[in-house]
C-alpha cells in the first residue's frame, strides 16, 4: 500500500502504536508522518488533530480543529502550507528527461 502524508498536532503514540516516520514538523506541537490514509484513525487516536489528504485532494479532518487556535503563528503557518500544497505534482512532457532526449528541444541559450 502507498504511503501518504498525515498531519499531526500533540502527537502522543503509546508504545505498543505502530510506528510512523517523521518526515517534516514545526517542533513541538506539529509533525507530518509517512503513513496510509487509512491508519488516519489510529492516528487520531493519539494526537489531538490528524489530517490527511483524500485521493481528490480533499483534507480530511479527524480530531478537534479548535486545536489549530492554540498555535503559534509559525506552526499555524506550516499547517496552512500544509494543507494547501498539491496533492500531487502536475505530468510535465519530458519531466526527468535529458535535455537531448529525442522529441525535445533544449532551452534557448542566454542572450548575448
């Protein structure tokens, strides 16, 4: 199964949890954690507030939103960024290609 990001604020997981990585956060209320949409509600059930993203791109809140009131202005700005970020990055023709792969033009070069 895929993995996918959820957003955490007061992450507190007991010790039998299983364990998700950490892969970005606003110390020491919020974290962003590698794991399945569907472990959202395990998760929740150890943070006060766990989002995730629906695979049409919807936020899914589990928890309590009034929580997001109580940050402060830097972790209040992660979250906002957090969730406005694309679900995912949009296909680009020739995205990862080498600048001479057959079909595509390189850039123009600087002028003069």
């Amino acid at each position: 199964m895929a993995s996918d990001e959820i957003l955490v604020i007061d992450f507190k997981p007991d010790v039998d949890a299983p364990s998700w990585p950490v892969t970005s956060s606003s110390p020491p209320r919020v974290a962003v954690l590698q794991a399945p949409r569907t472990d959202l509600e395990s998760i929740a059930g150890v943070s006060r507030l766990a989002l995730a993203r629906d695979v049409d791109g919807a936020v899914l809140v589990d928890g309590d939103e009034g929580v997001l009131d109580e940050l402060d202005a830097g972790a209040r700005l992660f979250v906002d960024a957090w969730r406005s970020q694309p679900r995912a990055k949009p296909d680009r023709p020739g995205d990862g290609l080498p600048w001479d792969a057959k079909g595509f033009e390189p850039p123009d070069p600087p002028p003069g």
